[in-house]
C-alpha cells in the first residue's frame, strides 16, 4: 500500500544546478500539491494540480516548474538552484471531494550550497 | 493579511492539561476545514476534519465559526504523546496550511 512516494528522501545542490523532485500516487487522486516547509515554518503551496494536464501556481511558485501527464505522477522542477530554496518538500494527494483527507508523502530534504 | 493565521506558541502544558488553539481564515469562500499533525521532521497526518456543527474524537474537539471565520482545537487530557504541531487547514480549491501551532505536554 505505497500512498504518495516522493523522490529523493535528500538531496544536496550546488548553486545553478537543476533537478527534478518526483512524487507518485497510487491511490488515483485527481488533487496534488507541492508544497514547501522551512525550519520551524508551516507548509508554504508552490504549485498544485486538479487532475492531469491542469496545474495551477500556489503562494510560492518562483523558482519552480510543474507538470502533470498522468494522474499518478506529479513532478517538481527546480531550475538554477538557489539557497533559498533549502528547505523540506513534501507532495500530497487527494480526491476532487474537498472534505476529505490529503495524504503525504514523506518529503525530500534538499540543501542548496 | 496571511490566509490562514495561528499562534505559533509553543504552549507549554503538564500531562493531564486541557489545552486550546485557534485558527483564523481570511476566505469567507472557504468550504472545508481541517486540522492536521505533524511530529518533528515528519509529515502531516490528518487529525480531524472540523464541522459547522462541531465534532468530537475522544479527547479532541474540533468548532468551526463561519460568521467569525474562526476554527478551534481542545485537547482534553493531555498525553505525553500529544505533543507535536498542530496546523490548522482550510479549503478553498487549493489547500492552504497555518503555520502551526507547536504544544509540548511534560510530565
């Protein structure tokens, strides 16, 4: 029963690189997030999706790249990395019905040096 | 004005304790509500979701004020085990997180 799985679990970047983070779900949600969390910060929305081929900037999109082919796949791009963008990353998922749970995956910790 | 506004505390409480957080919300739109959990470094479950009419799973219970557009979380009884971050979640088409509310129960 795999839920959502983000990879990596932990990445270090060196400034200027680029690198995708990848999430999956299994559980044919149509919702997904990005989101971002900085020490001792709640969850900041980077971009989400409604179902494949639709996606949708958040509070925090600069920086940032999304695409959704399917329904199971929703990856994060990262393009010329910048230290600012340090922070944990975590990918959820749910149904169109808003009154029910958004499950998440385990997050990627990323530090950007 | 942020979206969604807690108290970040922490709160402090011995075992036993009752304690409450509040969350407001700016979206008179907003259509659902929930609050979440998260232990350090891990991410958010799913606490409970909050009802117009109010709810209740064991020692927790959960109001939603629309009018004020306001959100509460009591915590009766507090166990060692509660203590983590409290993030209150509101619905509009997107989900939009509190910063959180951190409690610490000691014994």
């Amino acid at each position: 029963n795999a839920g959502v799985t983000q990879t990596p679990k932990f990445r270090i970047l060196k400034i200027g690189q680029s690198m995708t983070l990848q999430c999956a779900q299994d559980m044919n949600h149509n919702y997904m997030y990005w989101y971002r969390q900085d020490p001792g910060m709640g969850l900041k929305l980077i971009y989400y999706s409604v179902g494949a081929g639709i996606t949708d900037k958040g509070e925090v999109p600069n920086g940032y790249n999304v695409s959704r082919s399917t329904t199971e796949d929703f990856p994060l791009r990262l393009e010329l990395a910048a230290p600012s963008q340090t922070s944990v990353y975590f990918c959820a998922s749910s149904y169109w019905d808003r009154n029910t749970e958004a499950f998440f995956g385990q997050g990627t910790r990323l530090t950007v040096v | 004005r942020k979206e969604v506004e807690q108290d970040p505390g922490p709160f402090n409480v011995p075992e036993g304790a009752t304690v409450a957080f509040n969350c407001t919300y700016s979206n008179s739109a907003s259509q659902s509500f929930f609050w979440y959990r998260q232990d350090c470094r891990k991410e958010p479950k799913l606490l409970m979701s909050v009802y117009s009419s109010g709810n209740e799973d064991g020692r927790f219970t959960a109001q939603l004020n629309r009018a004020s557009q306001y959100i509460s979380l009591l915590i009766r009884d507090s166990k060692l085990s509660d203590s983590a971050t409290y993030l209150c979640v509101v619905n509009t088409d997107k989900l939009i997180f509190g910063t959180g509310t951190r409690l610490q129960v000691f014994p």
